[in-house]
C-alpha cells in the first residue's frame, strides 16, 4: 500500500516538474525543482507524532532543504504543505504571576 502511495505522490511532482533525486526511506525523499526539497508522505486519517514532524524539519534543516509534507487524502488527491519550526515568545504575564 505504501509504494502505491509513494509512486502517487512521485507521478503527481513528476506531472509538476519535479524530479525526484533521493529516497531517504519509506516515506522520504528529495525532489528538486530549481531548488531542492525535503517530502514526507502522510496519509488521510492516519495519525503521526509530533516528534515524527519535528524529525522531518529537523532533517530539512540538517540538509539545508525546505521540509514539505505530502499529504494524500482519501480520494487520492495530493496537497502539499511547508513546514517550519517558529519560535514562540515568551510569555510574559505568565512569569509575572
């Protein structure tokens, strides 16, 4: 089912120009277009732990590369979303009580 899923996401960045370099494992690879971007492959429904995103950032990051999740719904339909970690500020009020 995952390689069903992975050759669904690679045809459709294919169909974007796209060309994908690298798979760095089940459900991640490199794909360039001008520049080059970190995907991870999250399906509908399926949950996934936050420390499993802040892994993917954490390799974009480490690879100097936009992290991007590729996300597959139900239908098949593939949207794509950049990741980033933000750094919140601190909270003020809350130290002051």
């Amino acid at each position: 089912m995952e390689d069903v899923l992975v050759e669904q996401v690679f045809k459709d960045l294919e169909a974007r120009g796209f060309k994908i370099l690298e798979r760095l494992g089940d459900k991640m690879f490199v794909a360039e277009k001008k520049d080059k971007y970190l995907f991870y492959i999250m399906v509908e429904g399926v949950e996934v732990t936050v420390q499993t995103l802040l892994s993917v950032i954490n390799m974009g990051e480490t690879l100097s590369m936009p992290a991007v999740l590729a996300l597959v719904s139900n239908d098949g339909t593939v949207t794509y979303y950049f990741v980033r970690k933000i750094r919140l500020p601190r909270n003020v009020y809350a130290e002051a009580v």
